[in-house]
C-alpha cells in the first residue's frame, strides 16, 4: 500500500508525516534505504566496470527528469538493468561514459533479480579496470598539458570512445586470438580496407568521367565498396586499377611521419599493377625518400631521392631515383648529382 493512500484510510493528515524521507519503519528511514541502495548498485557496477555505462542523457537524447539526473546501468546476461541517480553522485560510478543511454528494454523493479546472473570473471574485470584507470591517466595528462585551457577535451573524447570500445569487446566475451582477430576486422573497416576480395562486377562501380576525366576520352571509375579504389579504361581498352590509400612515403630524416601523393601511388602500380579479384592489404607499400632544398626560392624542397619501397611483406626493393627541380617541374637526375646537390643543401624555410 502507498503511505498516501495509508494516511488518507486512516485519516493521518499529511503534513505531519514531515520529511517523507525520514518516514522510518522502526528501523531505516526512506532516506537511508536510498542511500544504501545507491552506494550497493554503485559497489556493483564497479565490480562489473565492462558491463556498465552511464549518461546524462536517455536514448532519445532527453535528460532525465528534465536534468540534474543521469541514467546508469550494468547489462547482466539477461538483460540490462538501471537506475536514476542526482549530478552529485556522478563520479562514484566508475564505468564507461555514453552520449546518450541504451534503448530501455522494458524491464521493471521487478526484474532487479537480473543482477544475479552477473558471474565475476576475474581476467575481464581485472583487465577492464587496468584500462579504466589508464584512461584516468591519460585524461589527467591532456589537462595537464593543455594550461588551462578546453583543448584536453578532444583528447579526453577519443580516449573515452577508446574505452568504450574495448569494454564492448571484453563484454563480448572476446579474448586472446578472437580478439586480435575482431580488430584486425575493425582496423580494416576504420581504414577503408574492403572484408573480401573486391570483383570487377558493374554494380560496383560509380562513373566519375565528368568530374575527373571531362574532355577525354579515357573513363574513370570509383569503388562503391572501397572508396580509395579507382579504374580507369583508356580509349583503347586499356584497364587500370589504381588504390589511392596502398601507398605512403617516409622521410628517411623524419621516418615517424607518414605522407602520400600521386606519384608514389603511380610508382608502386607500375611495379606491382593491381589486378582483381583485389583485397588489399592490411599492411601499406612504404617508400623511403630524401628531400632537401638547394634554392632557398624554391620552397620547400626542390631535389629528391626515392630510395627504396618496402612491400607489405616486408621485402626491400631499391629504387635509387632521383629528381630535381627546373622550371618548376621536376626532372629526373643521377645519383652524382643528387649527392652534389645534397652538399649544397640549405636548412628549409
């Protein structure tokens, strides 16, 4: 029976009931059994850190109760279960933050015997708070660098989704081979890379004549499954399949940093051409290159030297060409003249 309807049948006025949260049943006061309730699901989803969320914001992106609340929730192998929580209490749930909640699957307090299906698994848990508690490192720091600033914050995202995504691999159920197998998938996807091999089929293909190729007769074509994957048919028939996204260049002074261009792309594909079925690989052609200005008006750089590719493999292949700049228009030299040129080099702009 609600206490409302039980004062009113027994004529006990309201108001001098007081504090409805310090209404006690000769042993706890409503306020205290809240309090427990909140530090046990609390306790509990920090036990379970990789199978709980919490956001400020319910599914349909509504805050609760129109705001000062958020929604937090563990998902047990029967299903999710949740509850409402002031601001105030925020941080002393330690788990995964979300922009907004999961769809509410319709469970009721009836449902709380859910939470004993949950089943520790000392290697998730163990592993899950290992990550949480890098996270909280790592967010510490971007504040730290950033002086003040707001600038932590989009560090502080990405690291958060990164978390986000771990946890959901974890609560997978996913581990050791299985779960270098689910990201070497997901590398792919995030890198553009097709799951199986691409067949030179028409539904395939998008015509991009009229934006690339207008006024010649040659055709061009992009991938609909892979959007760095092109082919062009010549006047003649001649096909050729070209991946934008197979190719990167390193400094050999800078070799941490990766570029691309045209001209790499084209270099590798007349090496190795491209041919389908195709199902590119995970790993990039790497070509290592030097470049230095002579001219200080010329830029910044106006000789270069491709040295060597290495293949996904991890072959080496020399390549020893070399280029300088005339007349805006790169030209191809000797090695002699690529090393005399180099002792007359000038620190870049």
């Amino acid at each position: 029976m609600e206490l409302k309807q039980f004062c009113k049948d027994n004529n006990i006025p309201l108001e001098k009931l007081g504090d409805i949260g310090e209404v006690s049943d000769g042993f706890h006061t409503f306020n205290s059994l809240y309090h427990q309730r909140l530090i046990l699901s609390a306790a509990l989803v920090n036990a379970f850190p990789h199978l709980a969320w919490k956001s400020h914001k319910h599914h349909d992106g509504e805050p609760p109760f129109g705001g000062g609340w958020f929604v937090v929730g563990i998902n047990t192998p029967k299903g999710q279960y949740t509850y409402h929580y002031e601001d105030k209490d925020w941080d002393i749930f330690r788990c995964q933050e979300l922009e907004k909640a999961p769809e509410w699957d319709g469970h009721t307090d009836k449902d709380v015997e859910r939470l004993l299906s949950l089943t520790p698994d000392p290697e998730k848990d163990t592993m899950s708070s290992w990550a949480a508690k890098e996270i909280e490192l790592a967010i510490q720091a971007e504040k730290e660098a950033s002086e003040g600033t707001d600038d932590w914050n989009y560090g502080a995202a990405c690291y958060k989704s990164a978390f986000r995504a771990f946890n959901s691999l974890s609560s997978d159920g996913n581990s050791g081979f299985s779960i270098q197998m689910t990201k070497s998938i997901l590398n792919r996807l995030i890198d553009g890379r097709c799951l199986t091999p691409i067949e030179d089929t028409p539904d395939i293909w998008t015509d991009i004549s009229e934006i690339f190729s207008k006024g010649s007769k040659t055709k061009r074509y992009q991938c609909k499954r892979m959007s760095s994957l092109f082919k062009e048919v010549a006047e003649n028939g001649t096909v050729t399949i070209s991946d934008a996204n197979r190719v990167c260049g390193v400094n050999v002074n800078n070799p941490d940093v990766t570029f691309t261009n045209g001209f790499l792309t084209l270099l590798i594909d007349k090496i190795f051409p491209i041919t389908l079925p195709y199902l590119p690989s995970s790993k990039k052609f790497k070509v290592v290159v030097d470049d230095f200005l002579v001219d200080p008006k010329n830029g910044d750089y106006d000789t270069i030297g491709y040295l060597y590719f290495t293949t996904p493999d991890g072959r080496k292949v020399e390549l020893n060409r070399y280029f300088k700049e005339v007349d805006g228009q790169m030209v191809q030299i000797e090695k002699a003249e690529f090393d005399e040129r180099k002792d007359k080099r000038v620190d870049k702009k």
